[in-house]
C-alpha cells in the first residue's frame, strides 16, 4: 500500500500543472491516500486525499466529463472525515457535493443508482446525527429510487436492499411505525439470500437483519425474534475476525443483543458473556476512536445491570468511572450528552441507594436536570430523564423528608408514564415507579386514594412481567406489600388473602435467582411472620433456594464477602425458629444449614466434594477426575482473576455446571452439591449428640440432633436481645483478661449461659441417656458463637459444671463434620508431624515459650512419628509454613494470632516475614491433612457482623481439609499453652502408640483438667476449644 502511494506520488511528479492529465494523477493519489487510511487510520493521509480530491475537482469546472466523479470522491473523503472526527461541515459539505454530483447524473445515467446511494447514506449519518425528520425522509426516498434501477439480477441490487433496510429501521426506532421494521425485515432478508456463505459483503446483511429482529423483539417481545437476532450476531461475528475492521461493531452487536437476553430471561452467563465483548469491542476502539464513549456506556450499563443482579460493589464502581469516561467524551453539543448525563446519574443514584453519600446523590440529581435540559418535549428519550430525575427525588425526599421533593417525583413519574403509552417497552418500569412513590406518599400523609391507586397502577405492570420476566418478582413485592398495607389500614380480609396469593407465586421463578427475587422472598417470609401466616416456611425455604442460586453466580473469592454477608443476614436463624414452631424439626436443621457458612460451603463446592464417593465403572471415574481438575482450575482462576468473572472463569464455570449436571445422572447422586437432606446431616452425630443453639428475633431454641432418631427440641427462655447483650458483656470482661476485677463477671456471665441455655440441654441429654463423660457438639448460631458455652456452669460447690459431665467439641455447621468425618487418611501408616514456631515475628512481642514449647513436642512425638520437622524463627516464613504444610498432615502451630474483626479475611499468624492471612490458607490444595493445633491467641474470632459464617483462623484451617482443629477464643498466656501442648501430646497417642486426631478432645478435656490443680486463671482454663471430629 506503501509502494502504491509512492508511485501515485511519483507519477503526479511527472505530470506538471498545466498537464491535461494531471487531475487524473492528483485522483489516483487521493484514492491511496484514502485507502491507506482506512487501513491505518493516519489522520494525515485522509486530510491529504482530501486536498488532492479538492484540486482535481478544480481541475474539472462545469461542463468536465469528470467532474461527477471529483464532487463524489471529495464528498465521499469528507464524509469518512466526519465519521472519523465527527465536525459538522465536513457532512454538510459532502451532502451538498453528492448533490451536485446526482445533478450531473440524470434519470437514465447508468451511474445514477450508484450517487442516489450515496447521498441518501450521507443524509442518513445526518439524520443520526441531528435527528431532523426529513434528512431521513429524503434518505428513504433516495434509496428506494436506487432499489428501483437496480432490479433483481443487478450486481449491486443487495447494496439497495441492504441500505434501504437500515434507513427504515432508522425511521421505525424514531417513530416507531409497525410498517416500517416489517419492511425492514423483509428487505434485510433478501439481501442475505443475495449475498451467500463467501459473500464479501455477508457479515453487513447479517448484522443488519439481527438489529433489525432486535428492534421487533423489542417492540412485539417474540422470544424466537431475539434468540434468532442473537445468532445471526453470532454468525457475523465469525466473519470479522480479528483484524476485521467492523470487528467491533460486531462484538458491541452481539453484546447488547445478549444484554437484552439477560434482561427478559436473567439467564446470567448471558450477561457475564455481554460483559466480556463490550470489554473486547473497547480495545479495539481506543482514545480517539469515534466511537469509543459509545462501548464504554455500554460496558457500564452492562456492569451497572449485573451490579444490579449480583451487589458486587466493583461492578458499580466501574460502571461510574466508565461512564463519566463516556461524559468526557462527550462534551456540550454532543449528540449523545444527554445519554451520557442521564446513565451518570441513574449509576450514581444506584450507588447511593448502597451506601447512602449525599453526594451522590446531590450529583444524580443535578445530571439528571442537566440530561432533562437536553431533552425538551418531543425528544424521543425525555420519558427516560423524566424517570430518572423522578427516582432520585424520591430517594431525597426517603433521606431528607422535603415533601416538595416527592410531589415532583411524583409530577415526573406521572410525565414519564403519559410519554410510554400501552405498548411501549419501559411502560412497567413507570407504573412501578409511580405507585412507589404514591406509596411513600400514602405513608407520609394517609390519603387512601394515594395506596388505591398505587396498587392498580402495580397491578397494571404486573401483568406487563409476566412469567420469566427478570423483574416479576419486584412486581409480586411491591404490589402484596401496598395490599398489605391496605389490610393493616382497612382490615379487609381479601387484601391480605392477594398478598399471600402474590407471594405464593414467586418459588416459580424459572430464571437464576437474582438480588430482587432475593429480596422478594425475605419480604414474603418478613410478610408472613407479622401476620402468623400459614406460608412462612415456605417463604424460608424459597429464600434459602434463591440464597443458594444468587451465590452460586460469585465466586468463592474473599472480595464477595459482603455481598454474601448482606444477602444471609438472619435468614438461615429466622428459618430455623420458623421450623420450629411449625413443629418441622428435620427442616429447621436442613434450613439452618443452607444458610450458614455460606461462603466455606462454596469453597468446599470446588475442594473435594469426591471424598467418599465411588463412581461406579469407567466412565466414573473419568467423570470424578474431570470434575476435581475443573474445581482445580476453577479455584486457581478465582484466586488469579481481578475481573469478576473473568473469560476464563465464565468458560470453566459452563463446564463445571456441566459436570456436575452429568454427576447427578449417576445412580445415588442425584443430589450432588445441593443442599444435604436431614438424613445427610443426621451423620455428624454418629459419635455423639450435635446441640444446635439458635438465637433469632422470634425466639431462641436449641436441637439436639443424634444419629438414630429425629431431633429433640430444647426450648431456650431467652430472647436474641438478651443473648446479644449477653455477647457484648463477655466481650467487655474478655478485653480485661488479665486485671484483677474481671473474675467475678466471667463467673457471672458462665452461670447466666448455664442457666439460660446449657443446663436445660444437659437435663434434656440426660434424658436421652447420653452418659456422663460422653463427648458432645455444639453448633452455636448468631450471637451464640461468640460464647464460651463449653465452659457453662453453675460454679457452686456440690454442682458440676459443664466440663466435669460432657467433654464439648464445636462445629460451625453439621455438614463440615460430616465432611471431616468421611475424610479418611489415603496414609494411614505414615503420619508427618510439623511444628512451627515463631516467636520473634516482624511484628508483635516476644513469645518466649514457643521454643520450650517445640522442644517438649519433639521430645514426645519424634519417637512415634514418622517423620518431625521443626520450623522456628528465620525458617518460619509465610512460603515456609505453606511449602511445609504440602508434605505434613499434622501441625502445631505456636505463634501470635491477629484477628481482624471487620476484615476477617486479613486475620491472620504472624511469621518472620509478614501474616499468614486466611486468603492464603484457602488458597492451599494440602493433601489430606489431618490435625492442627494452634497455639496462638483468638484463633475462633471472626467477623463480629456475621458470626454465622464463622470467617476465623480454625474455621479457615477446618475447610481447608484439618480433620480436627484446637484453636482459642482469646488471648492465650505463654506459659499456659506450654503447660497445655506438654501434658496434650502425651493424651493424643493411642493405646497403638500412634496419634489419632479423634482423641483430640478427650486429650484438650484431660490437659485443661490438668490445669485446674495448678492455680490457673478461670480464663486461661477455658481459652482452648476444639472443633472437628
């Protein structure tokens, strides 16, 4: 291309002006200029083709028989000009060129068809670009002439076909005439048959027709019109491989296409893919690229949309700094601004609806005025700023209480409904944003006309999200909560009876459950607990189905824990109490159990879910092998992956889901990775009684579930208030461990947890016949796993204590022990011990009995192991805890422990070089670890906000496969855990002479017992737990 712009150059050279020839010379030059900048985009060539053409056309006055050709080449120049930098003139003048040039070609010129097409193209892109109805107009009616002179058998007929189709499309997304996108259609159609597969021009007709099906999809909702839209997208695509030029056009297609797919059917890998081509169609439109601002707006709303479905809080942010990205891009008299303002704003009033900013929610409010200013009547999207501008108010008005800022919402929401008459596709967004503020309205002032008409404008978009629509559910919500509103103000019987009948619908969710079906069910279950409603534990159980699904779609990466901590609040705890009083004792431990612990248990799903299970022949086995290589991958990808889900992470997980589809197939597998069955869960009590301890709004409770027969309920007089308060007393005396006063309130604060809670279960055991000495489990819940139950007593001479009947263990749910149970050592003949000690840590004070405290270990176990390994001081960094933990099954870890309450994933063991975190632990693939004693302070604490879901450094140890975990509920003396481990390790070894992690309870209960002839503060004698088997 090169060379050709050189000869081009050389051959003008040798033409003088003044040489007839020369206008011909200065053309063929312009021409490989142009050519050469649509190839590599140099602004100068096309300024320089733009000149040349400009002097050969002054080369060819009137009368010239080339002149017709100059005016088209300058005005085609100056049109690619406009594309590229988008200035006004360059169109204008190139329109009134194509004029002239048609002028020179009158009906019956054999070139006429060709300068029709053009001028009617160039009044097109007008038209995109200042929206006057008769550029348009003009444009249809030159195409159609063009099409005229170019019947079937002319080469150039799918050209006429093809453009006249995109310019009715046009006129219809403008006007919206039935007539005109059928036609479209029709037209679209043709043209493909006339361009077949090896077609240059293929991917054009393709591209076009699928746009063209979006629009009816959009218009008329065919399901069949935009799965069809979708592929053609898709078969296009593959005809612009990379390096195409019209590459990007045909990801941002594809993804917006696939964007509206998620919105009608929530499937959400359809989103996720949408995501991942409008990030690749942004690369491929770089600073300066004319349509850049257009992906990046659609790269925001892509991630405002799955913000909007899943709470990642990332995906909010980004889409803000994406879209004021776009703003720049388009500054005043731009004709997309007022987009650009009003998606700014709607982001940034979804962010203040997270988080509460005034700021941001000052800033929505004046970018939507903005947006409005540029939208006055007649404009085609003012319903859209009418909208937005009213929804922010009505969140000022919710935050600030100004009545005059609810009757404009009010005002603009009644404004934007007039402009989205019957048929119009946001119409169901409007009467839902109208009734939510007639009902704010209606609380505010009581004017029962405000609820009556909020409930039939609700009623009215209900039937418009109808069954599969992604956003019924919000509809179900909001129309049983105004009925149910109605009810509390009028009493009327029926209104109740249609709440429940709305809510009753929602377990028929077809899609993957998003944050509002979410929402919806908690409100049902909320709905159903205020009125004694026979539904409520149906409610529960949906609630915990969404819960499962809506977390199924993050990943089990620690930067989604608040999104997981927000959607669990008390939903697991409330379910059990609900099931409780129903009487469903079996399903409060089933219900509990799906809502706990949620994020290990979707760790767990990616870790060894194999464990103790056969495939049965060939074929299994290659099933089980796949599936463990792709929760490998899958992990490692998670850790790796800073975009959330990443292209890697979106194809493995479509694989994995495979998987696990084809393992449920299996004979007894049915029920692979779904929430386990009572008769699952009813397996952690093979050795012993698990005691769930329940503290909700409703009521607190305790089940004892045993191996052989259905739970036994305990009912507990205490409420959650009480157990709270409870909690943040232990707390306050913990803080003064150590000083002197502190005694008499931990006695207190024991025997209240015996009075209140223990002792009646202890009189229910005995009633089961569970004997003294016998080991016993506690699943704490809520507020619950923050108390010493295992150090419950009356604390009076002549009365025993917890600790002298039971020998307590913990478990943060029923299903870890099961797992830990079922995981049996592939070695049972060797065992690798390693002990770790860091006493001298790059932060933190000295520990001085860490190292007497090795000393005593080695000295009992090295005769019995097969292999002891020591790590102290300068060996005992992050890399050599983690690389030592790859070839060892047993661990004493001796070192300080750092809890971080509100970022439990930072807690972590201090070594030589820095923190051994909780993320790095989850990370670990170890292989069959058996037992871990960690002899460092607060091991148990975690995340003060959600106890539930027990984020702490034993619990971290647990799901990473430790059969069984000693970890501690404070600060631990120094020269209390030496006396511990010393008198420990000797309980531990059986009567084979080898360790045996199941005797780790008996051997902590003997040592502590120990403790207590040795004078030893009560604090210290109770500091240790265990957890596991």
């Amino acid at each position: 291309m090169a060379d050709n712009v050189e000869q081009c150059r050389a051959a003008l050279k040798r033409c003088p002006p003044g040489h007839s020839p020369r206008s011909q010379y200065l053309t063929n030059l312009a021409i490989s200029l142009g050519n050469r900048f649509m190839h590599q985009g140099v602004s100068s060539d096309l300024d320089e083709s733009i000149e040349l053409h400009h002097a050969a056309l002054l080369l060819r006055p009137l009368g010239h028989s080339d002149r017709s050709y100059s005016l088209s080449n300058l005005a085609v120049s100056l049109g690619d000009r406009f594309t590229h930098r988008g200035v006004p003139s360059d169109l204008d003048e190139s329109i009134k060129l194509h004029r002239d040039a048609l002028l020179l070609r009158p009906p019956g010129h054999s070139d006429r068809s060709h300068f029709l097409d053009n001028l009617a193209l160039s009044l097109g892109d007008r038209f995109r670009q200042r929206s006057v109805p008769s550029d348009l107009h003009e444009s249809i009616e030159l195409h159609r002439a063009a099409l005229h002179l170019r019947p079937p058998g002319h080469s150039d007929r799918s050209y006429s076909l093809n453009n006249l189709a995109i310019s009715l499309g046009d006129r219809f997304r403008e006007w919206g005439v039935p007539s005109d996108l059928d036609e479209s259609i029709e037209l679209d159609r043709a043209a493909l048959l006339l361009r077949p597969t090896g077609h240059s021009l293929r991917s054009l007709s393709l591209s076009s027709l699928a746009s063209s099906l979006l629009d009816r999809f959009r218009q008329r909702g065919v399901p069949s019109d935009l799965d069809e839209c979708i592929e053609l997208h898709r078969d296009a695509l593959l005809l612009r491989p990379p390096g195409h030029s019209d590459r990007s056009y045909s990801l941002n297609n594809l993804a917006v296409s696939l964007g509206d797919r998620f919105t009608h059917r929530g499937v959400p890998s359809d989103l996720d893919e949408s995501i991942e081509l409008h990030r690749a169609a942004l690369l491929l439109r770089p600073t300066g690229h004319s349509d850049r601002s257009q992906t990046l707006n659609n790269l925001a709303a892509s991630l405002g949309d799955r913000f909007r479905q899943r709470g990642v809080p990332s995906d909010l942010d980004e889409c803000i700094e994406l879209h004021r990205d776009a703003l720049l891009l388009r500054p005043p008299g731009h004709s997309d601004r007022s987009y650009s303002l009003n998606n700014l704003a709607i982001s940034l009033a979804d962010r203040f609806r997270e988080w509460g900013v005034p700021s941001d929610l000052d800033e929505s409010i004046e970018l939507d005025r903005a947006a409005l200013l540029l939208r006055p009547p007649g404009h085609p999207n003012r319903s859209l700023s009418l909208s937005s501008l009213a929804s922010s108010l009505g969140d000022r008005f919710r935050q600030r209480d100004v009545p005059s800022d609810l009757d404009e919402c009010i005002e603009l929401h009644r404004a934007a409904l007039l402009l989205r008459p019957p048929g119009h596709s946001d119409r169901s967004y409007s009467l839902n944003n109208l009734a939510v503020s007639l009902g704010d309205r209606f609380t505010q002032r009581g004017v029962p006309s405000d609820l009556d008409e909020a409930i039939e404008l609700h009623r009215d978009g209900l039937v418009l999200r109808p069954p599969g629509h992604s956003d019924r559910s919000q509809s179900l919500d909001n129309l049983a909560l105004s009925l149910r509103d109605r009810f509390r103000r009028r009493g009327l019987p029926s209104d109740l009876d249609e709440t429940f009948s709305l809510f009753l619908q929602l377990p028929h969710v077809s899609h993957a459950a998003s944050r509002g079906d979410l929402t919806a069910a908690k409100s049902w279950a909320t709905a159903a607990e205020e009125t004694n409603h026979s539904s409520a534990l149906l409610a529960y159980q949906t609630a915990l189905k969404f819960l499962d699904q809506h977390v199924t779609l993050l990943s089990s990466s620690s930067r989604h824990f608040d999104v997981v901590r927000m959607a669990t609040a008390s939903l697991a705890v409330d379910a059990f109490s609900c099931s409780v009083r129903h009487g469903a004792l079996t399903t409060a431990v089933e219900l509990v159990e799906q809502g706990r612990a949620v994020f290990w248990t979707q760790l767990a799903r990616l870790c060894s879910p194999f464990d103790g299970l056969s495939l049965p022949g060939d074929a299994g086995g290659v099933l089980a092998e796949e599936f463990k290589q792709l929760s490998f991958r899958l992990r490692t990808a998670f850790d790796q992956s800073n975009e959330d889900p990443s292209p890697q992470i979106r194809q493995l997980t479509i694989q994995w889901n495979d998987v696990v589809s084809r393992i449920r197939i299996l004979p007894d597998l049915s029920r692979f990775l779904l929430p386990p069955l009572f008769s699952d869960l009813q397996k952690a009590a093979e050795e012993g009684p698990v005691i769930i301890v329940n503290a909700s709004q409703y009521n607190c409770d305790a089940l004892i579930v045993l191996s052989d027969r259905d739970p036994v309920h305990v009912p507990i007089d205490v409420t959650r208030l009480e157990v709270s308060e409870l909690s943040s007393d232990f707390h306050s005396v913990a803080k003064q461990f150590g000083s002197s006063d502190h005694q008499n309130k931990l006695v207190g604060i024991l025997r209240k947890l015996w009075h209140h809670i223990v002792d009646p279960v202890v009189g229910a055991l005995r009633k089961l016949n569970v004997r003294p000495g016998s080991r016993i489990w506690w699943c704490p819940t809520a507020e619950f796993t923050l108390l010493p139950l295992h150090a419950a007593g009356p604390y009076e001479r002549e009365r025993d204590n917890l600790s002298q009947i039971y020998i307590s263990s913990y478990t943060p749910t029923l299903a870890t022990l099961v797992r830990a149970r079922q995981r049996v050592s592939r070695y049972p003949s060797t065992q690798y011990f390693v002990a770790i000690g860091q006493g001298n840590p790059d932060r933190g004070k000295e520990l001085r009995c860490v190292a007497p405290e090795l000393s005593a270990i080695a000295q009992r176990l090295v005769p019995i192991v097969s292999s002891f390994t020591s790590l102290e001081e300068s060996d005992a960094t992050v890399q050599g805890v983690l690389d030592a933990l790859n070839h060892n099954q047993w661990l004493h870890l001796a070192c300080h422990g750092m809890p971080d309450r509100t970022q439990p994933f930072e807690s972590s063991f201090t070594m030589r070089d820095g923190p051994l975190m909780i993320k790095d632990i989850i990370r670990s693939n170890w292989q069959n670890p058996e037992f871990a004693f960690l002899s460092a302070c607060h091991t148990t604490v975690g995340d003060e906000r959600s106890p539930d879901e027990s984020i702490h450094l034993a619990a971290a140890m647990q799901f990473s496969g430790f059969r069984s975990v000693i970890g501690s509920m404070w600060s631990v003396d120094d020269e209390v855990a030496r006396q511990v481990v010393s008198a420990f390790y000797d309980k531990l070894v059986d009567d084979s002479g080898r360790l045996d992690c199941t005797r780790a309870a008996v051997a902590l209960h003997k040592a502590v017992k120990k403790l207590r002839r040795n004078n030893i503060p009560l604090e210290q004698q109770i500091v240790f737990v265990h957890i596991g088997v």
